[in-house]
C-alpha cells in the first residue's frame, strides 16, 4: 500500500553534500538506503499525481528503422544482419547509429525536465567524477529514477536492444546479464569534461538526446584505436548512439559553449565480471571472438535470447 504523503516527505528531505558524495562517505549510502522505500513511494504517487500529462516512454520514441530491424530479429534472429547493418564502424569495436526518432525527442527531454522537477531526491552519477545534474536510471543504483514507466523503458531498451546488439557487434554473449545506467550532462562552467579512461562493462552504449537546436562546441569524445594506435575523434549528434566494448579507451574533451545530455548504459556479467584479453575480431554476425574467455559460436537464437540467472545487485559505483 501506497504512502500518500510520500511524496511530501521525499521533497522535505535534505540530500546529502556534494563534497561527501564525491568522498564516498558512508552517511551517503545510508541516506539512500534509509530511504530508498520513501523514494519508491514516491514516483509511484508522482507518476498518478501526473498520469493525465505525463509521456509513458515506449520504443515508439527510438528511430523507426532501428525499430523495425530489432523487432524483425525477435521474430527471426535469422534477420539480424538488418540490424548489424544500420551501424556504421568508426574504429573496431566502436559504433554509430541513429537511436531515438529525433522528432520525438522533445518528447522524451519534456518527459526528463518534468522528473527533474518533481523535486524528489535522485542521486546523480559519482564514479570517476561527479557529474552533478546526471541521474542513476538502474533499480540495482541507490537513488535510482524509479518511476515504474520509465523503468519499463529503460529495461526494454537493455532487454530488446542493447543486449542483443552488443553481442551481435562486440561478441559479448556470456557477460551482459546485468545492467547499469545513468545520464549526464556537460556544461562549460560545470562539468565539462571526463579524462582517458576505460569503463568497468562488457559494452557501453552512449546515447546523445540534445535536441537539433541545442547547439554546442567541444565535447568530443575520443577512442584510441589499440589495432593502429590511431584516436579517432567523434562527435555526438542528436539522437544518435554509439557502442564500444568497456575496455575501449576513450576521453571527453572540455565542452566550450551550450550543453550536451547523454544516456549511458553498461551490460556486464554476473557479480560485475566482464571479458578478460584483447579481441582481434569483433561479434560480426556470428564469428567467434577471440579473447581468452569470451564463448564461440554463439548463435543468432542465442543472441536474441534473454538470460536466464537473475538480476543481482552488484553496481560498478
């Protein structure tokens, strides 16, 4: 049964400092933990405080001939090469492709701005560096966005997309039973940058939801190329994703003007395990990858599959 005044409560509370969040103090997880059933409470009646004005994110939002190529694969894995083929290779390992209907984002920002400001507590994104307007998406995160619509997206998107693309891309079948999620946003007189680094996931899909009109300069992201030692420079455009093996390395350059906002899931395996070695060939449609653990011969019936152990609650941070 629903608390009725839990909204109330949850606006009344004080979160905690920037300066012990970034320390990793343990008042931190106890305040998110205290009241993580408060919280809970919460999105549940704000969702019903809202339920006749509020967007109730579906893939319907993501671009229609991404859309088509992944439900197509779920009713044949047979046709997965339609989907392999919508992603454009920037460097081995790394890809782009257009995500959401980009006349649908506003739809999607309006939906992010309300959560916002519902004034309820979320905990924004703290691993290499605090990005302070970001928000952990994952139930498994403290302070997690657990607005129940949103979380039926978000999963869909994990379940129905993510997983089965990384494994068809970047041969990760074995390691991509757990999810992790957060948005971030870069701002030049906030947080503007992320230096050289690898992420602790199997694959990592980066998705830019600026709309067309939100201009910015800076900001661009940069893979290193460990077949020719090359960094290849790319830039978000709206809508657009890109998905790499966590162990790519990569860095956001300072943004100079204007804003950028991104969406940023991880798979990993069970108790966070992730592939160990280097591959010198990628999923491509059904070729082995060869690192020193990584399962061969993965089918296509494999990869549109979902996995069968349950979701643990082990979080990367």
């Amino acid at each position: 049964m629903i608390n009725n005044n839990a909204l109330a409560q949850a606006r009344a509370l004080t979160l905690p400092s920037r300066e012990a969040m970034l320390k990793r103090d343990a008042s931190v997880s106890e305040f998110w933990n205290n009241n993580r059933k408060l919280l809970e409470d919460a999105w549940v009646a704000w969702e019903i405080e809202n339920k006749d004005n509020l967007l109730v994110p579906d893939e319907t939002l993501l671009d229609p001939k991404l859309r088509k190529a992944i439900n197509d694969a779920w009713k044949n894995p047979e046709k997965e090469n339609a989907v392999a083929d919508l992603w454009e290779e920037i460097i081995p390992g790394v890809y782009t492709v257009q995500f959401f209907d980009v006349e649908r984002l506003a739809e999607f920002r309006n939906y992010l701005e309300a959560v916002v400001n519902s004034q309820i507590p979320a905990r924004p994104p703290y691993g290499i560096q605090l990005n302070r307007y970001g928000i952990m998406l994952d139930q498994r995160s403290e302070g997690h966005l657990a607005a129940a619509n949103f979380q039926a997206f978000y999963n869909e998107i994990m379940d129905r997309y993510m997983r089965p693309i990384a494994r068809l891309l970047l041969g990760t079948y074995g390691y991509d039973n757990q999810t992790f999620g957060f948005s971030i946003q870069y701002n030049p007189d906030k947080d503007k940058d992320l230096h050289p680094h690898t992420d602790a996931s199997a694959a990592t899909l980066n998705i830019n939801i600026n709309l067309p009109e939100e201009k910015f300069t800076g900001s661009q992201v940069d893979f290193h190329d460990k077949s020719t030692g090359k960094v290849v420079r790319t830039v978000f455009e709206p809508g657009k994703a890109i998905i790499h093996r966590g162990n790519v390395p990569h860095a956001t350059h300072p943004i100079t003007s204007g804003q950028r906002n991104n969406l940023v899931v991880w798979l990993y395996g069970d108790r966070m395990q992730i592939p160990r070695g280097n591959a010198s060939s990628y999923g491509n449609f059904g070729n082995s990858v060869s690192t020193d653990n990584t399962p061969e011969n993965i089918t296509a019936q494999q990869r549109w599959s979902l996995p069968e152990t349950p979701k643990d609650s082990f979080a990367p941070f």
